[in-house]
C-alpha cells in the first residue's frame, strides 16, 4: 500500500482488504485498507488543501483526466479545440469545470463512452510502449528513434506473451483466496482507467501481480 501515493490507492485497497475476506468481515478488512491507504495518501492531500485549497481527497487534475477520457480513445493528450473551460480559472476551479464539462458529455452518449472505455482498457494491458520511449529519451548517444523502435519491437511480443500467460494463470490456479487478492488490485486499477484515461505506464503498479499471474499460467503446477 505504501507504494501507492496516487488517488488510485485507494479502490486498489478497498478491492484488496476485501477480498481476502468473507461476509461482514470481508467488509471491514476493506474499509481498514482503505483507511490505510488514506493514510499514506494524507501528507500529499494536506499539500493540497494548503497550496490549492482543494477539498481533502480532491485529485487537481481528476476533471481533465475524465474530460480527456470521454474524446478519441480516451489517452492522455491535450483537449480538441473548444472542448474546454475558461483557462484564466485558478487550478481547482478549472478542474471543477472540466469535471462537469466531462459528465455533460457522459450523459450525453453514454454508450459511445462504455466503448472508449474498451478502449482505454485496450490501451492500459494490451501493450508495453512507454518504457521504450522513455529509454529512448534517456539516452546520451545514438539514434533515439532507432532505440526506440528496436525497444519497442522487443516489449510487444513479451508482453503480449506475459498478458496470455497470466490469463492462463488465472484460470487454472487452485488457490482461489490468493487469486483473489492478486486479482483485486488489477480490477481496480482496471475500473479507474475505464472510467478516466488509459495508457499502458498506469498498469506500472500492477505489473508485479500480472508477472505473478504470469508464472503460474507459465508453470507445470498449478
């Protein structure tokens, strides 16, 4: 949990404490998860209230997040030519306003935005793409763009390989309260970027339970 400082932290940890539970008591481990998560979220929550005078528990950026999410495919980008709020906004009042500009937009064809969210999804798990770019940023020498074809001609197909296997993985392994729990943090991440944008570096915090998944669907037992 502590290494989820982001907003996101807080359904990966309600999912997580859930679902290592049952009944009444698979309530309560998922509220002290969350509470523990809120925790760790509290010294960056405070900066906020004090530099912005957010709303404890505002994300600055939540509304253009879900504003983007509702235009093309729903990835991180900048905003189409008069789909915006009044940029002399101070930063908090500008979010507010995209954040209802976004749920206008929602309500107005909800079944074009349950396909984006396919799509997002799509652009989330599917592939491996911004680490090569990012190794070919941080090279000193060479043709980056070389690198980063080269990089990413190497991540598809693994990834592509990690993500079958880890399907695998989940359907045959046995050991179903240990499913669960990896399970749990993928849904959540999952269920976020369905709702706001994707892109493939936000599966970042869930690579380890994919690579686990992974193993057993790659592994002679089960």
């Amino acid at each position: 949990v502590a290494a989820w400082v982001r907003p996101t932290a807080l359904p990966i940890a309600l999912l997580l404490g859930a679902s290592v539970s049952r009944g009444k008591r698979a309530v309560l481990t998922g509220l002290v998860s969350f509470v523990i998560a809120l925790a760790v979220l509290s010294p960056w929550t405070m900066r906020n209230q004090r530099e912005l005078g957010a709303p404890v528990l505002a994300s600055t950026n939540a509304g253009f997040n879900l504003l983007l999410g509702t235009v093309g495919r729903g990835a991180f980008g900048t905003l189409p030519e008069g789909i915006d709020c009044d940029r002399a906004l101070d930063e908090v009042s500008k979010d507010r306003c995209r954040r209802d500009l976004a749920i206008a937009r929602i309500v107005d064809d909800p079944l074009a935005w349950l396909g984006r969210g396919l799509m997002k999804l799509g652009d989330t798990f599917a592939h491996e793409s911004t680490p090569a770019h990012y190794l070919a940023d941080a090279v000193v020498s060479g043709d980056r763009d070389v690198i980063r074809t080269v990089a990413l001609v190497a991540t598809l197909p693994f990834w592509i390989v990690v993500i079958l296997a880890a399907i695998r993985g989940s359907l045959v392994s046995r050991r179903r309260r240990a499913l669960w729990v990896v399970l749990a943090p993928i849904a959540g991440i999952a269920a976020v970027h369905f709702v706001f944008i994707g892109g493939d570096r936000y599966h970042a915090e869930v690579a380890p339970m994919i690579l686990a998944l992974a193993s057993v669907g790659l592994s002679r037992r089960r």
